[in-house]
C-alpha cells in the first residue's frame, strides 16, 4: 500500500501483510498531518495483529517538528508494542553530513526500547 507523495510529503510504502513500512524523503509543510494521521492509524489498528518482526525503514532529507512530533508517538507506540513482546526492527538512514537528521535518530534511540540502527547514507 502506497500513499500519496509530494515534495514536502515523504513516500510511504507498506507491505501486504504490513510487516514493512517505508518512510523515505522530505516531510513539512501542507499535508504532513493527514499523512502521519493515516499512519498511526495502521499502526493501532493492523500492526499488532501481525506475526512476524516489524521491520521500519525511515530516510528523511528534510523533517520538521510537526513531522518530528509525530515520529515520536509512532515510535511510542512501536515502543509499547515491543514491550508486548513484539519483534521490531527500526532503521533510521540518514544523508552523510546532515547533523539534525542524525541528532533525530539520537533523541529516540533515547526513550526506546527496541533497537535503531542508524546508517549513513552518501546522497
């Protein structure tokens, strides 16, 4: 399942079963809360009734607080899920040299959980 993408929007790409998500590009602006509110929808809804690990790709180029906002209560969430007992995997890719998307991944490694495996990526 894939959403709508714009530039300030990030492309967002679940799986059928949706045990893969995928939240990669640029998010502020117009718009930015209708997506994550389609989100956390999903995530209260179908992601614990699925089975397998949670595998969670995020790569932002561009977030604002609105988008940082709610990353934290997505990432709260996952959070009481894999206190639960859920098997969740986060990967927080960000561009080599982008300092505040890096310092991002920091502040939410602080208050989970579940593993973040953060990795550099050359743009």
């Amino acid at each position: 399942m894939e959403f709508e993408k714009a530039d300030n929007i990030p492309s967002v790409t679940w799986s059928e079963d949706w045990s893969h998500i995928e939240i990669i590009g640029n998010s502020y602006g117009i718009g930015i809360s209708k997506t994550y509110e389609k989100i956390l929808k999903i995530v209260d809804e179908e992601l614990p009734n699925v089975e397998s690990e949670l595998l969670c790709i995020f790569h932002f180029r561009v977030m604002n607080s609105i988008s940082m906002k709610y990353i934290i209560l997505i990432f709260s969430k996952l959070n009481d899920l894999f206190n639960k007992g859920k098997m969740i995997k986060v990967i927080w890719r960000y561009d080599k040299g982008d300092s505040d998307i890096r310092e991002a991944a920091n502040e939410l490694i602080e208050f989970n959980d579940f593993p973040i495996d953060v990795v550099a990526c050359i743009n």
